[in-house]
C-alpha cells in the first residue's frame, strides 16, 4: 500500500515553502496591479502567507496556531479583491512555484487547490469602461 504524503512532504517541507514566499512575494512587489492594496513593507504579509501556506500544503497548523481560522473571504474584505486582481496573484503565484523548481504533480495540485480560494475573495466587480 502506497503512503499518502502531503503537498508539503512532496516539496520538500519548509525551506521549499520559504523559497516560494520569497519569490511570491518579489513579483507581488513588483505587480501594478497588486500594489495598491498590499502594504509599503510586505514582510509582515509574507510572513502571514508563510503561516498560512504552510498550513494549506498539509505542514504544520502554523497559521491556525498563531493567527486563528483562516476565514479567507472575511480577512480579504477591507481589500478590493478584483478578478483582474485574483489573476494577477495567482499568476504570481505560477512563476513562484516555476521558480521554486515545484514540478508535477505537486505544482498541478496546488495551483488547482489555491484557484477555489482566489476565487472566493473576490469582493468587487472590475470597473465598467463607464467607471473609466
């Protein structure tokens, strides 16, 4: 019988969660489209996504520990959370993981696990070309 290992096992545990929030977090930095509702400083942000994909990949409860329910939707809603805004994440995301060297199947799954999420905290239509 196979042994089921956890999105975390499979990539390595914490140092490959950290080499992914580096990177995430440097092309959120870099993204006009995502700039405008994080913080100047994003290392407490990073910090907090940290916890929290940690937790998500199957690692240790981190997140639950230190900060409580993840309640993603409800921590999101002060943030104007467009679709653009989800794509552009998510995107970051993508060359976060390519970059951590994340490979199949790992990568399919957590690309396929966060779009449920990134989905759910999109709080605000985009503008109509008439709000432009």
């Amino acid at each position: 019988m196979a042994k089921v290992t956890t999105i975390y096992e499979q990539i390595g545990g914490q140092p490959t969660v950290d080499k992914i929030i580096h990177s995430l977090y440097k092309h959120i930095g870099t993204n006009e489209k995502l700039l405008p509702i994080f913080p100047e400083d994003l290392e407490e942000s990073a910090r907090k996504q940290r916890l929290f994909l940690t937790q998500f990949f199957g690692g240790p409860n981190l997140y639950m520990q230190e900060i409580g329910r993840p309640m993603l939707p409800y921590r999101h809603k002060p943030f104007e959370i467009t679709p653009s805004r989800r794509d552009a994440w998510l995107e970051c995301m993508y060359q976060a993981l390519k970059e951590a060297e994340i490979e199949d199947p790992a990568f399919s799954q957590i690309m396929g696990r966060l779009v449920i999420p990134a989905k759910n905290i999109v709080n605000t239509p985009e503008p109509s070309e008439d709000d432009i």
